[in-house]
C-alpha cells in the first residue's frame, strides 16, 4: 500500500487562482449579455489593452462598470431613454488628464401601451400623498446611483422568475388615457407568491413598500450595476444582507400600482434604467 503525498499549498493556490481566472475570463460568463448602444441600452466600448492597469472611466461624470476580459478592459455604459440619437464620448484616465472617447447612439422605437387603473390615486394621487412620492423618488435615485467597488465578473443576468414576459421596458404609457412616463422594467407574467430569486451575486440596498412600485428590494450587484423588484407580496430580506445569485429573495404580488399579480424587474447601469432583456437569454425557439 503506497502512501499519497498531499500537493503542496503553493501548488493547489495556483491551481485554483488559474481556475478563478478561466470562470472570469470565458466566453460563457457573458454568453447572454448583447449590448445595444441606444437609448435604454447599453454600450459596451474597449477602454484599453487587457495588459493596462484599470482605467478610470466615465460618463456625464459617472463612474461606469468596468470588465477586464482577454482582449482588453471593457466599459458597460448604460444610457437613459432620453439619451440623445448621434454622438456621445466617455471620459477614460483621471480628473483632469482624461481622454474623450467617442461612442455612437442608434435610435429606436417603443411602443405605446394603454393601462386601465382601477385605484385613480395611482394615477392623479392626491397633494397629501406627493411629498411620500417625492421622498421616495429621490431615495430610490441615490440607492440606484452608488459606486460599489467591487470586481463584476459577469455581465448576464438570471430572470428573478420564470414566466412570460408581458411588458417590456420602454413602453411609452397612458394610465386611464393620460400619458406618464415610459416604463423603465420588465414585467413577468406570474401569480401571486411566486418565488423571486437574485438575478446575479449582490448585496441588498433597499426594502420598502413604495407608494408606485409597492413591496420593493434593490440588490446592487457592484459598479452601478442594480437590480430592482417590485409589485411583491412580501421581502425574504434585509438591507446590507448577501445573496447569492438563485436565492430566493421575495414573492411576487401586486402591490402599489399595479393591475395584476405579476413581477416588476428594472435594471439599473450608472444611475440609468436600461432594458434587462439585454442581459438574459432570448426564449428558446418553440
């Protein structure tokens, strides 16, 4: 019976950061990011040689998501709805000794859809309730716009549930035939209690019950990089709490504004709603 040597420790450390640079670095951690440079897109733009140290990167002043991959460090900017069609730039290296570089912006079209709101206050809420709504506003404004340094190895996204997907993001809405602001989410056609799980690793932000959105959990993922559900039943969670992409982090609902048991999904890039459609896998062909 011959005796088995245990590997040294230095060998098993350079084996397993081998291994953790191979899941960062493959094709398959961003197999279902597809980057769109329009408005409620993102764009994805090589920054710099894979070699170079991180670049500081920026865009109207904002911190963006920074990957390095095997052909270069690469920026995820998101860009809001009323981005302007045409020429944009970033900003690459520090206050002061940057570099503009340019980025072009497409246009495209989002449909309109026409709501049926049975509460009206959803709709027109009264002058009581408009101090909630702006407090609210601008909290969830700050907890969508932190910089958390922290590495983002992957860009895809899991759907927080299965279901049909209803409304898409972009919308351009009319509430009980008056025109609100377009919808910056993707709704998911499932019941009530639902399951609702972490798109992606992250840390837990926020957990309210919101006069629109209702039941609420943002869970920032790193560099800007936020999700948000809403409409819930109920939270599992706690602000400053971990979680895992898969966990189970709330059940789905229809509280706040909403017509129906179903799941709001909204994603968040350097403070912008952007559509996460770009980040999941398209539906399988039937």
């Amino acid at each position: 019976m011959c005796d088995i040597v245990p590997p040294k420790k230095h060998f098993i450390t350079k084996v397993i950061g081998i291994a953790v640079f191979a899941a960062l670095h493959s094709p398959a951690a961003h197999a279902h990011f597809a980057p769109e440079a329009v408005p409620g897109g993102v764009a994805e733009i090589r920054v710099a040689n894979a070699e170079a140290p991180r670049p500081q990167v920026r865009f109207d002043g904002r911190p963006v998501l920074l990957q390095q991959r095997r052909n270069g460090w690469f920026a995820l900017v998101g860009l809001p709805l009323d981005t302007p069609v045409g020429d944009r730039q970033i900003d690459v290296g520090p206050d002061g000794d940057s570099r503009p570089l340019p980025f072009a912006v497409g246009p495209k079209a989002y449909p309109v859809q026409k709501l049926t709101i049975k509460n009206p206050k959803m709709v027109t809420p009264d002058p009581a309730d408009l101090a909630r709504i702006d407090a609210e506003r601008a909290r969830q404004i700050d907890i969508r716009s932190r910089f958390r340094d922290v590495p983002v190895a992957r860009a895809d996204l899991d759907l927080p549930a299965e279901g049909r997907l209803s409304s898409r993001f972009g919308l351009r809405r009319v509430f009980n035939g008056e025109p609100r602001a377009p919808h910056t989410g993707l709704d998911v056609a499932v019941p009530a209690g639902t399951p609702i799980r972490a798109p992606a690793d992250g840390v837990v932000t926020l957990v309210d019950d919101l006069y629109f959105n209702g039941k609420t959990v943002f869970v920032d993922h790193g560099q800007g990089f936020v999700s948000m559900v809403c409409h819930l039943s109920d939270a599992g969670v706690s602000p400053g709490q971990a979680v895992r992409r898969g966990e189970v982090i709330a059940r789905s609902g229809s509280s706040g504004r909403a017509t129906g048991p179903h799941l709001h999904w909204s994603v968040y890039l350097n403070g912008a709603a952007v559509d996460p459609a770009l980040f999941i896998a398209p539906p399988p062909a039937r």
